[in-house]
C-alpha cells in the first residue's frame, strides 16, 4: 500500500476512522466521492428554521408581556395557516438536533471528502447563529444550497446561497429597500449595501477584482426585492417588487434592467469573471495545499474553473490531481474543527457521543456556525497555532481521550497517522502510564496536529 493511501484521508478527507482501512487506490477513492455523490443527508429547511424562529419570539416575547412587538402579527400568521405553536420554544432543541446531526454525519461518513467540501464551501459563504433571527438557519443553508451543488456549478451555489433566508437576513438585505421604491415611502426605509459588498468582496471578485463602491451601490440596488417572509407565506424566499429599485443599474460596466431576474443575472455574471476564478483558486489552493500556495497549484485550478465554467466538481479532481496536495504530507496545520473531528474518528467515538464533538468545538474556539465575522473562520497555522490554543488541545485531547474510553490503542493509532507517525511518538506511547496517557500523546503529537 502506497503512502498516499495513508495521505488521502487525512489530507483530502476527515481522517480514518477506527476500524477502517487506508484506501488501496486513494486516487479513485477519492474520485468516485465527487462522481458519485450517494444519498444526502436529512437536515432543516428555510422554511423549518423560519417557522421555529418565529415561534420563539412569539413565545419569548409573550411570556415576558412586553407590549408593542411584532408578536401578536406573527401568532396569526402562523396560526392562520395551519401552524400550531409549540407550548415552549422549540429553538434549543433545534440547535441541539442540528449540531449533533452535523457532528454525527462527519464521524460516519462514508464521503469525507466530499463533506470536507461542503463545510469549505459554508466556510466561503459563512452565515453565523447570531441572535434569535439566525438561531438556526446556517443549518438549513448548508442543507439548501451548498451540499446539492458542492460538484456542481458554482454560478448555481451562488444564486442559491445569496437568496437563501440564512444569507438575506444575515447581511441584512431582508431589510434593504430600494430609495425610490414604493417601499421606501418617502426615505423611511432606505438601501442597505451589506449583502452586495460581501458578494463582491468575499464571494466572488475579492477586492483584487478591481470592483468600486459604486458597484457596491449599483449591486445593492439590483439585489434590492429578495426578502424573506417572515410574517405571511411562504415563510422562506419571496420577490417583493415592491422593494425593487426601479430603473436600470450597471456593475463593472454592464447594464442590468430592473425587475426579477436582475439579480441572477447579475450574480452569474460575477460568478463567470477571470477574477472570481482566481479568487476561487487561491482559496481552494490554500485549504487543501498550504497557507501560502504554490503558484503553479492555483494556476492549475484557476485553468479548470476557467475552462469549464465554474465546474465545482471538476475543480475538485484537479486538487487530487496536483502533486502538491500531496507532497510534502503533514504539512498543513489543523484548524481546531478539522482536529476534532479527526481525533473523534481514530478514536472510535460513535455518532451516539456526537456531543464530544460540538463541545471540543467550543473548547478550541471555533464553535459551529459561529464564526465571527462574514469572512468565516480563517485558513491558515498562524490563527489557530498559539501557545495558549495549543494547550487547550492538549487539555482536551486528555479529555476526549478519557471520555472515549480507548481500547484499541494499535487500531487509534493506524487510524490517526499510521506509517506517518514519527518515532518519538510511538516511543512515546509505548512508554505511557495508561492507554488513557498514550491516546492524548497520539492525538496531541505534533504530525497530528496536521494535515
């Protein structure tokens, strides 16, 4: 079995599990997660997490008689289509369900690749649980838009997250109005540009794209008219001309009439230009082959979006493609999520403990669906390799360790690193106290803190 049998999984997927075995032919393995895409999973929609969000304010705000809120309008609503209000908020034991499912998924996996994509992706277009109004809907953007077009088209995850509830209300379009709509009613509602700069700066041109506020304008303005129903049906999506900015709008140069359909255009558009392409590179390149990427690497990949008009999958066979991703192994340090996730598999943590996972999250400070800003959790060794994170991964590798209760050390071990263990830390473990000790040397050595 070749050495890349052993880098495959733990550079391209979520680490081996215990009990499994290296890929004979990783290349192929890894090929067949992106052609061959399976069953996916269960999970939330728009829809759901609205209605549930609408729920706990009606009923946080009625228990705590505060007057002159919107929740007598939302009860009628709801109850005015049929839905039944829960006699508590159901928005803790939604989060619970979702982040759990999230974690069990990750430890079962039969895609790791495939779902290491999918949280790149929710990764580049990060939404975040912030406040009752987004408690939840991160969950049901990774389920909407990003996983069923992960290999597909860019341009298509593009249009499906920025009209997503989760990325409307997030960055605030939910409340933009064009200012000389029939919504603005003489300049008490005005434009709001949040959604169009995240678009243009961290979605798809950069700011390498050369794009001016003026574009910011102009992109705000297009995009002005995708709300959410927060207080009728659908309780999701709907185009609301009457927030729309009439006329016509140019970005970089192009005109865009007004009315629905202006905003996928103009979206495609962004999505098709070289800038956007080498963006995309750049970001693929560093997560999969170094912080600093080989300039032939994000050539590689700029060529394949390029050729093939954003191909999501395609793209993905040129990483596994590039000698780079592979050589040197171990060269790429862990964020916190991709070392939990990872010493939860070689350890043989069951979907049941999926708990050990979202609380090691919070341990290491990248908490799910939490990252703080819209430019999402960062890349890089230098974020996350601190004195005091690296003690805290210390501190909860002796924990999860313990909680795990580790039998097989040998099978841990072949599952963590195999052949790329150095020999100080077999060693190491070999001279350990308990299987306890030489679990948290294994998964606190420093080749497992990369990837």
């Amino acid at each position: 079995m070749s050495i890349r049998s052993h880098i495959a999984p733990i550079r391209f997927g979520l680490g081996l599990r215990l009990g499994e075995s290296p890929p004979e032919a990783p290349e192929a393995w890894l090929a067949a997660q992106i052609r061959e895409p399976g069953a996916s999973p269960p999970g939330l929609t728009a829809k759901e997490a609205v209605i549930a969000q609408l729920s706990h304010l009606v009923l946080r705000d009625e228990a705590a008689g505060i007057a002159q809120t919107r929740a007598p309008q939302y009860r009628a609503a709801l109850e005015g289509n049929g839905i039944v209000l829960p006699d508590s908020t159901p928005l803790p034991g939604l989060i619970r369900r979702e982040t759990t499912a999230w974690a069990a998924r990750r430890l079962t996996s039969p895609q790791p690749f495939r779902d290491r994509l999918v949280d790149f992706w929710s990764n580049h277009f990060t939404t975040a649980r912030r406040g009752a109004a987004m408690a939840i809907l991160p969950a049901a953007l990774e389920h909407d838009a990003i996983r069923p077009h992960v290999t597909g088209r860019f341009a298509d995850m593009l249009v499906a997250v920025t009209r997503h509830p989760a990325m409307l209300i997030y960055l605030n379009n939910n409340i933009s109005v064009g200012p000389n709509s029939r919504a603005a009613r003489g300049g008490r509602f005005g434009l709001n540009e949040n959604l169009a700069r995240e678009v243009l700066e961290l979605h798809t041109l950069s700011p390498a794209g050369g794009y001016t506020q003026g574009d910011v304008q102009e992109l705000a303005k297009i995009l002005t008219g995708w709300r959410v129903a927060t207080d009728r049906p659908p309780f999701d999506f709907q185009w609301q001309p009457a927030a729309h900015e009439p006329g016509p709008k140019f970005l970089l140069g192009r005109r865009f009439e007004e009315g629905e359909g202006s905003q996928e255009a103009a979206l495609r558009f962004l999505a098709a230009q070289p800038a956007t392409w080498r963006f995309l590179a750049v970001k693929l390149a560093r997560h999969f082959v170094a912080d600093a990427p080989p300039p032939e690497a994000v050539r590689a990949l700029e060529k394949v979006l390029r050729e093939t008009d954003g191909d999501l999958g395609a793209v993905a066979l040129a990483l596994v493609a590039l000698p780079q991703a592979w050589e040197p192994p171990l060269s790429k340090f862990r964020a916190p999520q991709d070392f939990v996730l990872a010493a939860c598999r070689a350890l043989g943590v069951m979907e049941q403990r999926a708990d050990l996972v979202v609380n090691g999250l919070f341990a290491m400070n990248q908490p799910l669906w939490m990252a703080p800003q819209p430019n999402g959790w960062p890349d890089i060794a230098e974020a996350w390799a601190t004195p005091e994170a690296m003690m805290r991964r210390v501190d909860w590798a002796y924990t999860v360790a313990g909680r795990a209760g580790v039998t097989d050390l040998p099978g841990a071990a072949a599952a963590a690193l195999g052949p790329l263990a150095r020999a100080e830390t077999v060693s190491a473990m070999r001279g350990a106290g308990s299987l306890r000790d030489a679990a948290t040397l294994l998964i606190g050595s420093p080749e497992f803190m990369h990837r």
